[in-house]
C-alpha cells in the first residue's frame, strides 16, 4: 500500500449521518479532500449483509462513486437522486423522506452547501 505524497491532496476527511428511510436506518458517509472540501466518495450502510436493503445501498453507493470519479457534479447528482420516490415514506427530524436515494441526496446537499427544495 503506498502512502500518500504530503504534497498531494489525498488526505481526506470523512463526515456520517444517520438518516432514517422508508427502508431502515442509513449511515452515509461522505469523504471529502481536506484541503478543498470537494467530495471525494460516499459509503452507504443499511440493511443485514446479504439483504435487499444492503444491496440496493450498495448499488447507489457505486453509481455514486463512479459519477463522481468521471467528474459529474455533486449538484447534478443531487438533482437526478433526490427526486426517487417510495411508497411508504417517513418522517425523520421533521422532514418528509420518500426513498434512500432522496436521504443520500439530502446529506450530500447539505454537505456540499447546495439548497434542495423537494
């Protein structure tokens, strides 16, 4: 495993939160390039392992990380997940969330600094 160059900004800060979704509790991690603040990856926990709720975390949480490594702005992607929607939604610190892909959108958001109005 090589070590990060001091010169570089390979050294990242991560951030969590626990969200709750029509499908369980989520914990999303977002790592962020320390120096600049630009979001650098996102890990999604929900579910048992080997559940339908992990696995449907797992496939955001790639999609995601491959839209962000082929250079798609956070704002987009806020915009294209936020929107999804479930049938039974839930209300979690007085917001309505409708689907795990809005929760995700939420916190990225909030991150990131952008205003999301759905």
């Amino acid at each position: 495993m090589k070590r990060p160059n001091k010169n570089t900004d390979a050294i990242f800060e991560s951030i969590t939160e626990c969200i709750k979704t029509p499908v369980g509790m989520a914990n999303i991690t977002i790592r962020l390039k320390q120096k600049t603040n630009i979001v650098n990856s996102i890990d999604i926990k929900i579910g048992h392992n080997g559940s339908t709720e992990c696995q449907r975390g797992f496939e955001l949480k790639e999609l995601i990380n491959l839209c962000l490594e082929a250079g798609v702005s956070v704002e987009r992607i806020v915009n294209k997940i936020g929107g999804s929607r479930e049938t039974n939604p839930v209300y979690y610190e007085g917001f309505l969330v409708h689907s795990l892909g809005e929760a995700v959108a939420r916190v990225l958001a909030r991150i990131s600094g952008l205003k999301y109005d759905w």
